[in-house]
C-alpha cells in the first residue's frame, strides 16, 4: 500500500499518545471500537466513468462498447458508502475479480 505519510493515530490526538484516566481524548483500542464493528457498510469499486445522452444510451445493445475515462493500467477508486478512500488495482481471486489498494486517501470526499 502507498503510504501518503498522513498518517493520523488517535493518539496522536491526545497530544502526549499515553492515556490517562480523565483524558476524554485518550488512546483508543480496537476494543473501544467494538461496537461498530458489525455496521454494515456499501463498498464500491469504480473501474471508469462515462457521460451520454439518453438517445445514445437507448441505441446501446448487445456488444456495444462504452468508453470510460480511465486510461490502461490506471488505479480504479474505491469507494466506502459513497466516499473516496483508496485507489488500487483489479486482481482475479479464484473465479471472482478483487481489488487490491494501492493508496489510501485521507479525508478525501472524491465524486
């Protein structure tokens, strides 16, 4: 995974990165997160995009071929419940096709 160096822990947001008791802003554990952890969530992979007019669109058939915005080799955006957060790679996982993330974006809202 590409690293944009924006790394942010919720340590570091405590200032110091050692909890303490009555620090609302501590270091927090996956265990803090537990409950969120069975939220459902969409996640999308969107290999290009195209714009059309309806008319084009209604001659579309059978073989017809769309060109999408992204070049050959070009990193696909994932989105999660409609938001950007990495981009990455097409991958076949025994029959079924994957994604792998090549780069996570940080506070990205893409569209």
């Amino acid at each position: 995974m590409a690293d944009t160096g924006d790394d942010l822990e919720l340590k570091d947001i405590s200032g110091s990165g050692l909890p303490e008791e009555d620090d609302p802003n501590a270091a927090r554990t996956a265990a803090d997160l537990q409950a969120v952890f069975d939220i459902p969530v969409h996640v999308s992979a969107v290999l290009g995009k195209a714009n059309m007019q309806v008319s084009q669109l209604l001659k579309l058939g059978r073989g017809a071929v769309i060109e999408l915005d992204r070049k050959v080799g070009e990193a696909i955006d994932i989105y999660v419940n409609n938001r950007l957060v990495a981009r990455g790679e097409v991958v076949v996982v025994e029959d079924r096709l994957g994604v792998t993330m090549t780069e996570i974006i940080k506070g990205g809202r893409g569209g």
